[in-house]
C-alpha cells in the first residue's frame, strides 16, 4: 500500500502544498498567494490580518482537492515557514498583532514589550504549529537570529540573561524541538473538516532557505543552490561552522540538526521585481498572453528570447527595497535609446537577477575557498527557461532545476519521512527523494560577453549612482 506526506511551504508571496510518495514524487498540489504586505508607517511591515494561517489552510484544501489517492494513506505533515519574521500572540495563542514581516526595521532590534495582551513571542513556524496542533512548539532552525538559542544543543539557552538580551523572558518561549522531529498531533476538529488521518504528526523541518537546501538535494560542498524568491539568495552546505568573521555571507542553521549552511548576501525584493513590471505593463501583457493561451511570464520569456544577451545595452540594478544601512538606494535602469522595449526591460531585470546572484556567489565561494561544479536552482523563478539559460552563461557551469512545484514542500516532506523511520539519514532523503528535470549548459561566447558586462559596467555602476542618489533621497525619503 502507498503511503504519503504532505509538504507546507509558508514563503514571502505564497503558500505552496504539496504532496508527494515516499520517493517524492509528487502526486498533488495546491497554493494560494498571500496578500501584500501592510506598511503602516516608514519601516514597519507587516503582515495584514492572519494571512499566514489563512493561505495555509486554503492551499491544504486546494491541495487535498487535487489528491486522488486515499487520505488514510497520509502518514505526516511536515511545515516549512518564512524566516526571521515574529509572531506576537495572546495567551490563547492567538495574535495579538500582526506578524511582523522579515522586511520591518524591528527585526533587526531585540523584542520590546508594548503591548500587555502579548503573552508569547514566537516564530512563523512556531505560530503556524499551535494553530495545527494546539501545543506550544516552535523549530530551534527557525529561531536562530535574535532568540536565545543555543547553537551547540539546539535549545533555548539557560542563561536567563542571555534571554534578557533578546528583550524576552522564559515564558514567554515557546519550546523548542529539531528538525524532523515532532511539534504535535493534528487538532481532531482540523482532521475532521480536512479528512486527514486522526492524530497525524506534524514535523519541524528548519527556515525556509535552509528546507529548500535539503528539498534540492544539496549535500556536496562544491554544489551552491540559489533561491530565487521575493528574497533572492545562494546557499552552500557545510558540516561545520564557520571560523572567523564573514564579510560576504553569514553561517545559518542547515536543515540538517547540527550541520550549516553558509548563506550569500541577498537581493531584496528579487522575483517581486519581475511581478512590478508585469503590474507596470498593464493589460496589454495580459490580453497578448491569453491570445497565445500563456502566462504572463511565459509570453514574456517567449518575447525576451529574441532580445540579445546584454539587452543592448540596458542595464538595471536592483535597489527596489533599500537595506536600513542603505536607505538612498533606489532601483535603477540605465542606458535607454531608441532600440529598447518592454521585453528589453524584461530581460534586463532577469540578467540583473543574475548578474547580482553571481557576484554574490563568487565573493562568497572565493571568501570560503571553494570551486564549485554546478549550480542549483530553485524558486518560482526557476519555471524559466530564459533566466535558467542566462544564470547557466553567466556564471558558466551547468545549471540544474529540480522536480517538482516547491523544494521547500519537498524538504518539509523530507523531514517527516525521516521522521517515520522510512529513511534512517537526510543523506538517504536526497539519494531517495530529489531528482533532476533539466539541466542547462552555459555557451562560451555569451558567458564571455557577460564576463565583460559585468566586469566593465556592472560592478562600478553604484560607484556613480550613489553619489546621485544620496542628493535625491533627502527630497524624495
């Protein structure tokens, strides 16, 4: 008899459900799209009502939906959800405000007591897991920047000063358990309405980026998965942490209990860039693409093909969310004339997504020490064969795409198939659960045309715009 897992991956712009077999192959599927993000003053965002729980219930509906097997059948569930974000709840374990999104400046600060009716500070996955099952458990993986962990053990530190540090107190915590280990049981009033097992575990996996490490099947030191979401960013796996003081990445918990991954500076606001332009283009992209029974992205990708490497010429940078240390950087596209079109400005995003990944990827591998042999590519991003091709050119190693609509759904699963017993290691996951759909091979010429884009223009660009920008930003902020 078939047995199946379900996969939650809780991102930045959507919710993505899936549920695969035991070889992880996928056998349904279901998301819904979150709602943008509230900015209520300069700084704060946050996110608007209890959307986070809400698009995690309606993407598990869509998803059952779609399963044509047996529900009996579904062994576990595991979550994976947004990271460094925080949930302030009510002694119910209900919010007490909205989440505070990855993107608000008080993440960075440790938490600051304001209001009374905050009973609990947690993690996305912390909340997600007492609206599941009811107990209060949060991941240690999902808990690592501001909360008092102690990396060694991977529990909350017993030094009550330590916790002080982070503006929290003990009781205020959550307990913590690993990844592939168990945050509860099913609610039964949550079993009954979804037609799921009685009791089904629920299991940890890690934040998002770290589950997608494992959900590419990423377990070689030579091997750099990039993620291409609203945050853009490149990971390396590793068996240790690193010793010393990074400048181009920072050492984060792996999904894997006690190993790391090393993780590259990032682009904010990455793919959401893609979705900006789309909104900006208006109803001609939509009309054009439904002619052609596409999607808006597919009809661009078909359009932006034809445009040469290079985009003649047009260049963007993208500072669409400036950083706090930062804050005059805006997005820019430079070197317009007469030859340029939208699908100019199109792929001229997409070689910027690339261009910022690689230099990105580089600072960190040469920083590191490491050659690396091969690329991974995961994210939304991913679907397209026109930005695969150009990340494959510029950085002139094979780029590879995984199976399947979501690697952190697939991780998460992962994580519950190691939980049963199924698979005694992660390593045994990856060799069982992860397969390859497609692999892109960089052409010399245009990986040498890059190599002199980014050599000559690219790198140098904010050296100029800086200047500009920080006269505009007092007039503009």
């Amino acid at each position: 008899m078939r047995k199946y897992i379900i996969g939650v991956d809780n991102g930045s712009q959507s919710t993505k459900v899936s549920i695969f077999d035991l070889k992880g192959r996928e056998v349904a599927f279901g998301s819904w799209k979150l709602k943008e993000n509230l900015t209520p003053e300069p700084g704060r965002v946050v996110h608007p009502d209890d959307d986070l729980w809400d698009s995690i219930q309606i993407a598990i509906k869509k998803c059952l939906n779609n399963f044509d097997g047996n529900k009996n059948d579904i062994i576990g569930m595991g979550i994976c959800t947004i990271r460094c974000c925080r949930a302030l709840l009510k002694e119910d374990g209900s919010l007490a405000q909205p989440i505070i999104s990855w993107m608000d400046v008080r993440m960075k600060d440790p938490y600051k007591h304001e209001d009374n009716n905050v009973k609990f500070v947690t993690s996305t996955t912390g909340y997600i897991s007492n609206r599941l099952t009811g107990e209060f458990t949060d991941c240690a993986s999902n808990c690592e920047f501001g909360w008092p962990l102690d990396l060694d053990k991977l529990q909350w530190s017993q030094d009550d000063e330590v916790i002080k540090s982070c503006g929290l107190k003990r009781e205020m915590l959550f307990d913590v358990v690993k990844p592939g280990e168990l945050l509860g049981k099913l609610k039964p009033e949550l079993a009954k309405e979804w037609g799921l097992p009685e009791k089904l575990p629920i299991i940890a996996s890690s934040n998002d980026k770290a589950v997608e490490v494992l959900g590419s099947g990423i377990n070689s030191e030579k091997s750099v998965m990039i993620s291409l979401g609203t945050f853009i960013s490149a990971m390396l796996y590793r068996e240790d942490t690193y010793k010393g003081s990074p400048k181009s990445f920072w050492p984060t918990l792996a999904c894997v209990p006690h190993k790391y991954v090393y993780e590259s500076n990032g682009i904010r606001r990455g793919m959401w860039t893609v979705s900006w332009l789309k909104n900006i283009l208006g109803e001609e992209i939509t009309i054009e693409s439904k002619k052609l029974g596409l999607s808006e992205e597919d009809y661009l990708n078909l359009k932006a093909v034809d445009i040469p490497p290079g985009s003649d010429g047009l260049i963007t940078v993208l500072d669409w969310l400036a950083t706090h240390t930062e804050p005059y950087r805006k997005g820019i596209m430079i070197g317009f004339d007469q030859r340029h079109t939208k699908f100019h400005m199109y792929r001229s995003i997409l070689e910027a997504i690339a261009f910022a990944i690689k230099n990105n990827v580089c600072d960190m591998a040469e920083e590191v020490g490491v050659e690396l042999d091969e690329v991974v590519v995961i994210g939304g991003g991913s679907k397209s064969d026109l930005l695969m091709q150009i990340i494959s050119d510029q950085f002139n190693l094979p780029v590879l795409r995984k199976e399947g609509s979501s690697c952190g759904a697939l991780g998460a699963a992962m994580c519950v198939a190691k939980y049963v017993g199924f698979y005694e290691t992660f390593d045994e996951t990856i060799e069982n659960m992860v397969r390859t759909e497609k692999i892109f091979i960089p052409d010399e010429d245009t990986y040498n045309l890059y190599n002199s884009i980014n050599n000559e223009v690219v790198k140098h660009i904010r050296i100029h715009t800086d200047e500009v920008l920080k006269r505009s930003y007092p007039i503009f902020k």
